[in-house]
C-alpha cells in the first residue's frame, strides 16, 4: 500500500477546512458551503488514489471505488434534498414521502350568508382583543407593548393545544381578526390563500391562483404574510399575484400582477414584501425601474395611485413610521433604504446599502429619529438617524456599523435601550445607542421574535417556542416546548392569549397561560 497521498488529502482538507472557518470576512452559511466542498473534493481525491495510486489488487480497487459509486447512486435513488436549514446545511428526505392531505373546505359561504364561526372565537382573552391583523402584529414591529400578561413558567402551566394539522408549504404567516386566520400555502401547481376558523382549524375559504414558485434553496409556495384591513384581506402571492378579498366570505374584489405592471423583475427567491395598508391604499415593493420600485394601489377597486424609486427590490416589507414628525414609508430595498412620502409615493431620502446579499429584516424603527438595519451573510448592522433640514429635506448620518448582529430572516425587537435579535442564529444583545455587544448565547437558528409586554417568545428554527426575560445581563430563558416539527422560518401571530404557529408542513394553535 502507497499510504502517503491519502494522508497528504486528509492533511490537506482539514487545513483548507480549519482555513475556510477562520476567515472572518466570512459569514457562517459561507463557513458551512466551504466545509461541505472541501468534504466533496477530499472524497474524490481519495477515490482516485485509490484507483490510481493506493497498489491495491486491481480487483479491490474496483471494488472499492464501485462499492463507493454504488452507494452514491442508491442514496440519490431513495433521497432527495428538500430544501436547506438557514445555515444552508441540506435537509433529505425520502423521495415517496409526500405531504399528508391538507384539511377539507367547508361548504363555500355567500356574501350574505358567511360561514358560521365557533361563538367563543369572536370574545376576548381576559380583556385582549384576538386580533393579529398583519405581519409582524398591529404595529408591524414584532412588538406588542399592550398584550397579554404572559405566564413565566410553562412547567407548571403549559400552553394548551387547541388543533395541529398539516398545511401547504410556505413561508407565509397568519393574519387574524373576527375570529378568521389567514395564510397562504402551495397546493402543486396552485397558490392558496386560506380563511382558517380560529378556535378549531377548520377552512372557512380558500381561493386558488395558477403559479408556483419553487428552487431546492428556496423552498415552496408564497412568502409574503396576508393583511387584513376592516372587512378586506390583501395578499401578495410567490410570483407577484397581489389580490384582495372579502374576509368573510372569500369572494375576490380584484387582482393584479405586480411584477408585470410595474415592469419589475421576479426575485431570485420569489417575491416576499407583504402588503402594507394604510390610508386606504394598499403598498407593495414591486423593485420596478422608472418610479415603480415602491407602488401604491386603492384598497377599494385596484386602482394605481402612486409610484416611485428605482431600486431593484429585495426581500424586506414596506414598513410606516414618523421621522423627523413627518410619516413616512420605509423600504429595505437590494441596495438602499429609501423613505417615501405615504400621501404621494415621493421620495424623501435614501441611504445606500453596501451590500447585494438578500436581506429579509424590516428596519428597526428606535427613539430619537433612528433607524436600524440589519443583514445576513457577514454584512451586520447599521444604525441611522434621519433628521429634517430647516429646508424641509433630510440628513442621513451613520451612528455606527457592527457586525455583532447579522440578522438573516429574524426581525429585531427593542426594549429599554437595548435590541435584541439572533446574530446567524444565536440570540445576542446590543446597546442600541453604540452598537457594544452585551451577550450572545443561545442558539435558536434562523427562527423569529414576538416581544409580549416585558417578555421574548421566540419561534426557532426547529419547531421550538421559547419565552425569555429580554434583559442586557445575559440570557434568562424561562420556559420551552415543542409546537412543531421540521424548519420553522415563519413568524409567529398572537391573537390575545392564542398563538399560531406555522412552517411549510404544518400548523397549530396554542392557548398561552396568562399570568394571575
């Protein structure tokens, strides 16, 4: 036997892997793609040693080498890659498993005849309307600062299950008001949007588009979060669909294709800005050129109203804020944030972003006019102040960079001066006025927050729901169980004391204990 090359491959890989995980430059999904690489190429190094170079008995190292091919062929027979974790590690699956049947439609309701609701879905939860009208909750921030009281120990009052059952594949979360949540899901070739009964799961409604978005990366079905305005729920589908419909009843009140009326280009990963409503119009990033980068549409009939910017759209929602005491429209677009008049569609300042790497995170809206951004891969975070000149324009001054909080999917939340967010999926504090990093700990993957009162719940990536005391001295995590199973990127909704949770295979309702 010729030993020496093959120790010379091993030696080799395991430097250019200790290599590839020492480059600081280089974010932890990048640190993981190099690893798997490395393994790749070791493999088939060591492969054509021996074949070539091991002085085996020829008849052995075709053995080998057709043992190891053959292996290869009967893993890609039996399994396929479903999708990545968020650090882009592969997730396999058998090939003939296949999605359990999604739950049946109820009889479809009329306009004056509305399917009938479980009474206690339309009551309060000891005084908190059940109510969750849009992404990230009423303020679009992922903060209630009026919700319920929450109970701290989960041991001894744990949440209850109201219903768990399968659900279409998406990235989608639930909006909830009059006892109805909404969501949205693939079904093969068609994308849903689904009117579930709060209290017990049941499909009220459901109307089917024909589109389909779907890469190995990526995953399957819609991105974007429905949003319910008064009697009306606006949805934003994977390939641009934007619809509106009645939320009682399902009945469509128009459509339009966003991508091609505004001339824009179709994400690489789909489209996932989830409609903004306000002021009776309805806002969506379409990332046109010639002013149609951010558009406005009527909530009543679909008609166009405004547009503006040129900037190529990436993943982040329209988010409405006050800057300067002047309401604006925020949007993180690909390479600039831009403040856009909410009256007009014009645009008030931008900010450029020196990154082109997705960016998923709504800007973090803090006192004193500030604004904080933050991105995946290595980028970090910045924090911005925009004040308005005596002239009625707009200075943008950077306060500071950091990349002690690199925010893929997770959107950040603040309390008491410090934010809170998980930097490449471990849970960190920073002080919001110079960017120090106070902790990190915990790793939750690449899940979401929901900052109840004086409390963190956290959704992590593995189907997990966590509650911790947010507090700038460490990590104070109180209580956990298992909601779901499998990647769990979608936030979660609080409707009063209920929360839902949901991935791209399943979805439930729990009762959250409140405290006395």
């Amino acid at each position: 036997m010729r030993w020496w090359p093959a120790v010379l491959v091993l030696a080799l890989a395991g430097l250019a892997v200790a290599y590839f995980r020492s480059v600081p430059e280089y974010s932890h999904q990048q640190h993981n793609l190099h690893t798997m690489l490395v393994g790749l190429a070791a493999a088939v190094a060591l492969l054509l040693w021996i074949l070539l170079f091991s002085r085996l008995r020829w008849t052995v190292r075709w053995s080998i080498v057709g043992g190891a091919l053959g292996a290869t062929a009967v893993a890609a027979v039996l399994f396929e890659i479903r999708g990545v974790t968020g650090d882009l590690l592969p997730i396999l699956r058998f090939r003939w498993q296949r999605p359990a049947p999604l739950p049946a439609q109820a009889p479809p309701p009329n306009a004056s005849s509305p399917a009938p609701l479980a009474a206690a879905s339309l009551s309060a939860a000891s005084g908190w309307p059940r109510s969750f009208p849009q992404f990230l909750g009423p303020d679009r921030n992922a903060m209630l600062p009026s919700g319920p009281s929450l109970e701290r120990d989960w041991t001894t009052h744990p949440p209850t299950r109201l219903w768990r059952q399968p659900i279409g594949a998406a990235w989608s979360a639930f909006a909830v008001a009059d006892g109805r949540a909404v969501t949205q899901e693939q079904d093969g070739d068609a994308e849903r949007v689904v009117c579930y009964e709060l209290l017990t799961g049941r499909v009220l409604w459901a109307h089917s588009d024909e589109a389909r978005y779907d890469t190995t990366l990526g995953g399957v079905g819609p991105r974007a979060t429905p949003t319910i305005a008064g009697d009306r729920v606006v949805t934003l589908g994977a390939t641009g669909i934007l619809n509106c419909f009645a939320l009682a009843t399902g009945r469509r009140h128009w459509t339009k294709d966003i991508v091609a009326d505004n001339e824009a280009r179709l994400n690489e990963w789909g489209m996932a800005g989830s409609p903004l409503v306000l002021n009776e119009l309805v806002m969506v990033n379409p990332g046109g050129d010639n002013g149609r980068s951010l558009v406005a549409y009527r909530l009543d009939d679909g008609g166009f109203v405004w547009g503006d910017g040129d900037g190529r759209a990436s993943y982040s929602s329209p988010f409405a804020t006050d800057l300067g005491g002047v309401p604006q429209v925020l949007i993180f677009n690909q390479r600039a944030i831009l403040g856009h008049d909410p009256a007009t569609g014009r645009v008030l300042w931008q900010h450029p972003w020196p990154s082109s790497h997705p960016h998923a995170a709504l800007p973090l809206a803090l006192d004193g006019d500030r604004v904080l951004l933050s991105a995946g891969y290595g980028v970090g975070s910045q924090l911005l102040q925009v004040r308005q000149e005596n002239g009625g324009g707009f200075l943008v001054n950077l306060l500071f960079k950091t990349i002690r909080l690199k925010s893929k999917f997770n959107n950040l939340v603040t309390r008491n001066g410090f934010v809170y967010g998980l930097d490449d999926g471990i849970l960190a504090c920073l002080d919001a006025a110079t960017g120090e990093l106070m902790w990190k700990e915990g790793r939750y993957g690449h899940g979401q927050f929901l900052l109840v009162r004086d409390l963190l719940l956290i959704t992590a990536e593995n189907g997990e729901v966590i509650l911790l005391d947010p507090v700038p001295i460490g990590r104070r995590e109180l209580s956990r169980f298992a909601a779901l199973t499998g990647k769990t990127w979608n936030p979660p909704a609080l409707a009063g004391d209920l929360l839902l949770v949901r991935n791209d295979r399943e979805a439930a309702c729990y009762r959250l204990p409140l405290a006395p």
